[in-house]
C-alpha cells in the first residue's frame, strides 16, 4: 500500500479530538498529502482497519494512543518550510511514527495537527 495511506492512518490513530469533522480531518491528513484519491483511500481504510468512525460528516479516532512530545514528535534544527502553513523555520518538529516521519512543522502547527490547540 502507498505510504501516503500508511502515514495519514497512523496520524488518524494517534489523534487527541474526541471527534472532529470531516473538513477538520482532511486538513490535518494534509499535513502528509493533499492528495484527494489518497485522502479518501486513508480515511476508508482507516475505517475499515476500525481506527476511525465515519457518521455524518464527523470523524471519530476510535485510539488514545497520543504522541508524546520528546519521543513521537521529535524537533531538528536546520532551515525547514512548515508543512502545513509554508513558514520559514530554524525548528522542525515532525511527527516520528511507525510508518515514516511527517513534518516538518512549526511549534504553532504541530500542536494543531496533533489535536494539541
């Protein structure tokens, strides 16, 4: 399976939101592709896998396995480009999951992408 599908499913898993709705979801699926067939691929297979719930125009994380700061989202310092808002950089932090590393993003976005703010 692509590994677009397999990062966007264990962002799903690892999601601090009781529910979000579908537009809030897909913005945050963004942060690994922007992918339309891709999106729609990880959130059916998410469901079928029973990560998620899907009702309504409302998407449900069936997992409390929150990242941890530290360890599941690590920070490098370099020159980066956020991944969700395209801001210049010095600090990365990326999302360090068992199916690859999503990021870079900044202090501000990370905290959205993983339900944090």
């Amino acid at each position: 399976m692509d590994d677009r599908v397999e990062r966007g499913i264990a962002l799903l898993a690892r999601l601090e939101h009781e529910s979000l709705s579908l537009a809030e979801t897909i913005d945050r699926l963004e942060a690994v592709t922007t992918d339309p067939t891709a999106i729609r691929t990880i959130l059916d297979e998410a469901a079928v896998r029973g990560i998620i719930e899907r009702a309504d125009g409302t998407v449900r994380p069936r997992s409390s396995q929150y990242l941890r700061f530290g360890r599941d989202v690590i920070s490098k310092d370099g020159e980066f480009s956020c991944k969700r808002c395209g801001s210049s950089l010095s600090t990365g932090y990326f999302m360090d999951l068992e199916a690859g590393e999503i990021g870079p993003f900044g202090s501000t976005c990370i905290r959205k992408v993983t339900g944090r703010e």
